[in-house]
C-alpha cells in the first residue's frame, strides 16, 4: 500500500511538469505582461507627456522656422543718385543714357513694393553716404555727370566705359550686401545690353538715312560719294566697337566695412544672445537665493529686491568682462572698444534681466517658460534683415521684441562706430526702468503664507 501511495504521488509531481501544462503556464505569462502594458498606458502622466510633447515640438518649430521657411527680401531701401548731364549728339539730339539707367533700375529691380529693393531717387552723393551711416539705406547706386559722354566714347578710339558707382552697407546686414552684390553683376550685363540695342538701332537709321554710293551722278558727285563712303565706313568701325566694348561698368566699394573675425557679420546677434542669457541665469539664480529668505515687511521685500539689483549688475559685469576675455582674448573676435563694449553688454543684460526677473519672481516656473519662449521666437527674426521677415513676424513680434533693441545697439557699436544707437539704447532702458518700477510696487501686494511662495511682483 506505502508503495503504491508513493507511485500515486511521484505519478502526481510529474503530471505537473509534463508538456501538457506549459502552454497555460505561458498564457498566465502573457496576461501578465498584458496588465503591465495596460497599467502604463492607463498611466494620465504618459498621455499628458505625450500632449506636452506634441504641444513643446508644434511651439518651437513655429519659433524656429515660422519667421524664416519662406524668408524672401522685400522692399529692402536703396538710394539711387542720378547726376548725369547727358550728352548731345551733332544731330541735335540729346541722349540721357543715366536717365535710361533709373528707368530700368526702376521698373525691373525696384519699382513695386513687393521687389527685393525698393530705390529713392537722390541729387547728391553727399546725401547718400550720409543716410547710410544712418543705417537708413543697405546701398547706393551714383550715377556721374559724364556718365553718357563717356557711354558715347563709344564713337570715338578713346573708348571710355560709362561708370556706375555701387556702395553696399556692409555692416548694415551681410545678407542683404550678398544678394545686392548678385544683383548688380546681372544689372550690368542686362543694361550693357540693353544700351546696346539702343546705339546700335540708332546708328542703324543714321546708316539709312546716309544716300547711296550708287545713286545717279545728277544727285552725288564723285567727291560726295567718297566722303559717303569714309562716313559709312566710320559706322561700321563704330557697330564693331560697339559689340567688342564694354559701355558701362559698374565698381562696387563697401562701407561700413564688417571687420574680420566677426563671425562673418553675426557678431551683434551672438553677443545679443549671450546677454539675454546672462540676464535669465542671473534671474533665476536669485529667484531661488532670495527665495529662501522669509520676509514678512515690507521694507524686508524691498530690502531683497535691491539686494537682486545690486547682485544682477555684478553679474552682469562679470559676464561682460569674461565675454571680453574669451571672444576677444582667446577667440581674437575684433573688439573696436574694450570698455565700451562691457558698458553696453552690461546696460542691455541688465536691462534684461530687470524684465525678465518680473516674470519670473511673479511666476516662477510659468515665467521661466516665457522668458525662453521670447528667446526661442526672437532668435530667428534678429538673425535676418527686417525685410526679410513677414507681415505677422513683424507685426505681432518684432515690433516689441526686446533682442531686437539689443541687435541694434551691439551691431552700431561694432560696425557703425557707435553713431546711432541712442534710440535703441532708450527703448532698451525704458523697458526695464518700467519693470523695475512694477517690481518695487510689489512690495505693496501681500506675501502668500506657504514655503514656495514667490518673492517680488
């Protein structure tokens, strides 16, 4: 009996891990590893995540591309100079070869609003070079007095080109002073070619109008004719000059040079960069270090926000001076004015940070969010010409984008010697002497009562 119990029993344990029970074992496994699946997807965080994502990718591709996926130059200012005093001709007509010049100018590169320049007509070069360093103009385009006198030179051995001289603002904006520089190479060979179609039918009707070498002996003499016959020569010689020659030429010179080892004319916008930067870490970091600190008066809250102030503009400094030392020192970014420099670096990170610091005291993290946000949209619209950007960018973003003022100020330091900077310089100041204000008032609202309340506005 003990026996056959015992064979009952190791009969029973092998049953258990026979085959037949291995496919239940694993079904248990599989709905195992099911209810885990279904537990994270049943997870809110995961889809909130997933939301935040999607909303984080759509919000930064519209920051990032959204001011610069169709960017096209439109209307971009340009000064056209015409001096010309044209040229009369033995005929009796007179011929205004610069005159034809502004026409074409006019109509093919520059006469609507939507064309990549958009050109003032001036008298005076004097007024050209003037509103140029005024950043008012990306070039000039001076026509001479003698320009179709010597466009006419043509008719003669001594032929002289009519020159066209091209000044390009460099230091205004490199992209523009590119696609300008493109544009001019293709403005001379069409008007070369256009000018000679012209001189070419106009020679042709005076050959016309020249009588035959063989007409009949009571109409031309046989001195007649041979002077006839010198004259037609003449005008053949003139129609090959004509073909061979260059009638004008254009000379392009660049003012307000943009100096080397300045980040091929982006100098201004890193910089600009790195100030917005220093202004949001100084903000944060002494968002959390004061935070820290209870105060229960008033005068204890305006105590702390002095307290920022002071600390902001030395860190400020401090940034400016180790900016100075890296990119000009280590990196021989050309600097026109050492002290200069950490001057307007420290008054635009300070003015800065004095904005960003009222959003992120009054909203902590949300205000964080924003300031980055500001960046991430600024970022791309003052890296490109003002004529680049679209009705909206420039309507409802670049109109009070405080990188903006920034870019102006550090592109006339470097470039413009500092002439024409008092405008954005004031904006800049203005802006953050406002938030400065709002930022003392807040001492007046009550101080919520819970370990993470915010300090300041």
């Amino acid at each position: 009996m003990i026996n056959q119990h015992c064979v009952d029993f190791n009969s029973g344990v092998g049953e258990l891990h026979s085959p037949r029970l291995q496919p239940i074992k694993e079904n248990r496994e599989r709905v195992e590893m099911m209810e885990i699946i279904v537990g994270i997807l049943k997870q809110k965080i995961l889809w909130i995540g997933l939301a935040v994502m999607i909303l984080f990718a759509s919000v930064l591709t519209i920051a990032l591309l959204g001011s610069t996926i169709n960017a096209e130059l439109k209307g971009a200012p340009m000064a056209l100079v015409l001096q010309d005093e044209g040229v009369a001709l033995q005929s009796g007509v007179e011929l205004n070869f610069g005159q034809k010049i502004v026409e074409s100018v006019m109509t093919s590169i520059g006469g609507q609003d939507n064309s990549a320049f958009k050109w003032t007509i001036l008298t005076d070069k004097s007024e050209a070079m003037d509103a140029m360093n005024d950043q008012k103009y990306y070039g000039a385009l001076i026509i001479p007095k003698d320009f179709s006198k010597k466009v006419m030179s043509v008719t003669s051995a001594n032929q002289t080109p009519g020159e066209v001289e091209v000044y390009v603002n460099n230091g205004m904006s490199q992209t523009v002073a590119n696609i300008l520089t493109q544009v001019v190479g293709k403005m001379e060979t069409g008007i070369n070619d256009k000018l000679r179609t012209q001189l070419a039918a106009q020679l042709a009707s005076a050959t016309k109008q020249t009588p035959e070498i063989g007409q009949s002996p009571s109409k031309q003499t046989s001195q007649t004719a041979s002077a006839q016959a010198a004259a037609m020569q003449a005008q053949r010689q003139m129609m090959q000059n004509l073909q061979q020659n260059t009638l004008v030429s254009f000379t392009i010179d660049k003012v307000n040079v943009i100096p080397d080892h300045s980040a091929n004319g982006n100098a201004p916008v890193s910089v600009t960069m790195l100030a917005w930067m220093t202004g949001l870490i100084s903000s944060i970091l002494l968002f959390f270090v004061i935070k820290k600190v209870e105060q229960t008066k008033k005068t204890e809250k305006a105590l702390t926000i002095g307290i920022q102030i002071v600390c902001a503009i030395a860190f400020c400094f401090i940034a400016s001076l180790v900016i100075l030392i890296v990119g000009n020192g280590l990196l021989k970014m050309t600097v026109p004015n050492s002290f200069e420099f950490c001057l307007y670096f420290t008054l635009i990170s300070f003015s800065f940070f004095l904005m960003q610091s009222m959003l992120v005291n009054g909203l902590g993290a949300q205000g964080i969010v924003l300031v980055m946000l500001v960046f991430f949209f600024g970022l791309p619209m003052i890296s490109l010409p003002y004529e680049m950007l679209s009705s909206a960018s420039k309507f409802w973003l670049y109109s009070w984008m405080p990188l903006r003022f920034g870019v102006e100020v550090m592109r006339d330091f470097f470039y413009f010697a500092g002439t024409n900077m008092i405008k954005p310089m004031t904006s800049l100041l203005s802006a953050g002497a406002i938030c400065l204000v709002l930022s003392f008032l807040s001492v007046f609202m009550p101080v919520k009562k819970s370990k993470t309340s915010n300090l300041g506005f």
